[in-house]
C-alpha cells in the first residue's frame, strides 16, 4: 500500500510505501474522503529536495505521477487537464511566438505547444530538477520525446526568481504548477505581487494562464475564486471556467487573464476556434478533448460558482497567502 498519513508531533506528511499482493495507493482528497486506486508496479519512489516524488502503474488510471501524496498526471485523462491549459490560449492569441512555462515538469504541457507551428521559442522553468529528469525517464507517454525539441529550453529554477530576474518578455505565460501549500514553493506563485511581474514579462497583447485547483461544487472556494479575484486585481480581463478530470475525482478551475481590455476568449465562435486548429497544429485529430463544439460551452459555470467569483473578497498576497 502506497499511503500518507500525518505525523501526530508535526502534522507534516509522512509517506510509507508498503509492496504486497492486490497493492492500492490511497490518496486523501479531504480529511474525510479517500479514494483508492490498485497499482501494479512502482517505478520510482524518492523524496528530492522540495516533494516526494512516486511513479506507479495504477489499474485505472495508467501511469502516473504522485508528488506529496496527490495524483499529478495519470496516463488516461492528462489529455483532458493540459489541452485545457494549452489551446485555449494559445488559439486566443493572434501570433503566440514566445512561451514561458512555470513548473510543467513532466513535460506534457511542452507536448501540447509544441502542436503549434507558431511557437518558435518555449522556456520552462521547473524547481526540482529530480521530477523533471524522472518525468523524463519514466513519463514517456506524457511527454513524447518533445524534451528533446529545439524550441524548449529547460531551465532548473525558481519560477517566480526567474522571472523577477529576467529581461525577456513572452506572448503566453503558463502556470502548470501544484496547488499552493504550506510548505511547498508554488504558495508564492499565485499571490498579487507575482502576477504583477508577470504582466511586466509579458508583450503587449500576451496573456497568463494558470491552473486554479478544484472547482466543482463543494470545493471552488478553497482557490479556484480567489485566484480569479487576485488576477483581477492586476489584469483587465480574466476569464474562467472548468472541467471535470475522473483521476482528480473533481471538476478543476482555468483562469485567463489578457493584457488586452476587449480580450474575450469565452465569446469565441466555434468556427473559428475549429479553423484556429487546423490553421495551427495541421490535424485536429490530434486533440481528443478541446474543439470549437466543447469550447463554446465550457465558461457557462453554474449559478451558484458565478455568484462566487462575483462575491470573492480575498486577494491573495504575500501577507495573506492561499493553501489548498
């Protein structure tokens, strides 16, 4: 059994890994509901510098990734997760050229731009460089050899340093990074201050995505609303919506923040989304979730999800940080 519990004198995560016949992982979705899943093999199981990192072969879900105890990225639905945080802004964009991406370790995000004969240059900037090279080793089918593309340089950093450093500007910034946590780097990288740094890394017209965490009914308000608040507290326009990822066992939350004041991603026609994709990547099949039909639908968010994005207070800063 491959299991986290807490640690009754410090609270923090203790993993224990635990081999036998009809092995499960279980992961804590909540202090009260737990799911299982059977695995059949364990690939790699290690603690790097910054999170514990697991490679196992589930029953359901394929391989996957699990840091600090919480599925990542499994092999039969990551599809869904990185085509959301990949073609929507991609295809909003007239021209996107230049990407910079904060986290994407496993490198499936790099798969998907990578589809887009645009882009010309994609700098990922990952802090734990033992997840990026086991990602490598062990998550071929996520990220297809596209590590090995010309376009992407891979560098091993603090995203938010990186860019708070750098002098280069970008068409997209992508957010593919963990759920802020107490004790995790990624808590800084969804405060007000460092969506300020990015909007001065990004060209006239570029936009930021991120991933906002789970968004379903009983679980939007943990960040999916504040993030979208705090974006726009800096940005003019920020869009959102959600999908549902079966190995997440919830709906989770994209946002959409544009430095252009009549940027609207959600009132794109379908037509256009369609043609924007053969234009671009040159085969639509290559896409299993995102097309124009499934685009046009999903920012219609339930009634009371609109509420709480209109009734969101929280903006979160350094002083006042979010953990999910």
């Amino acid at each position: 059994i491959i299991a986290y519990s807490s640690d009754s004198k410090s609270g923090r995560k203790v993993f224990q890994v635990r081999i036998m016949e009809g092995a499960v992982f279980i992961e804590n979705i909540t202090d009260s509901f737990s799911v299982s899943s059977g695995i059949t093999q364990v690939y790699h199981t290690r603690r790097s510098q910054f999170q514990t990192i697991n490679v196992v072969e589930t029953i359901p879900w394929g391989r996957c990734l699990i840091l600090d105890g919480h599925l990542q990225s499994s092999e039969k639905d990551e599809f869904v997760y990185h085509e959301n945080l990949v073609h929507p802004v991609l295809l909003s964009h007239p021209n996107p050229k230049t990407v910079f991406i904060g986290g994407g370790g496993e490198g499936s995000t790099i798969r998907e731009l990578l589809r887009h004969k645009t882009v010309e240059k994609v700098i990922m900037v990952d802090i734990d460089k033992e997840c990026v090279e086991v990602s490598k080793k062990y998550l071929t089918h996520h990220h297809q050899g596209a590590f090995e593309d010309p376009r992407i340089q891979v560098i091993i950093d603090d995203a938010k340093a990186w860019l708070e450093k750098t002098d280069l500007k970008f068409d997209i910034i992508i957010q593919d990074l963990c759920d802020p946590s107490d004790d995790t780097p990624s808590q800084l990288l969804y405060t007000q201050k460092y969506y300020q740094t990015c909007l001065s890394r990004l060209n006239p017209g570029g936009s930021l995505i991120t991933q906002d965490g789970p968004a379903g009914i009983t679980t939007h308000k943990l960040g999916f609303t504040a993030i979208h608040k705090t974006l726009s507290t800096v940005f003019p326009v920020v869009q959102s919506w959600k999908v549902p990822i079966p190995s997440y066992v919830d709906e989770w939350g994209f946002t959409i923040a544009s430095t252009l004041p009549d940027f609207d991603v959600a009132g794109m026609k379908a037509e256009e989304i369609d043609k924007r994709i053969v234009e671009r990547l040159g085969n639509a099949d290559l896409l299993k979730w995102y097309d124009g039909e499934i685009h046009s639908g999903m920012f219609k968010l339930p009634k009371m999800i609109r509420k709480a994005l209109q009734e969101e207070t929280k903006v979160i800063t350094e002083e006042n940080l979010l953990f999910v």
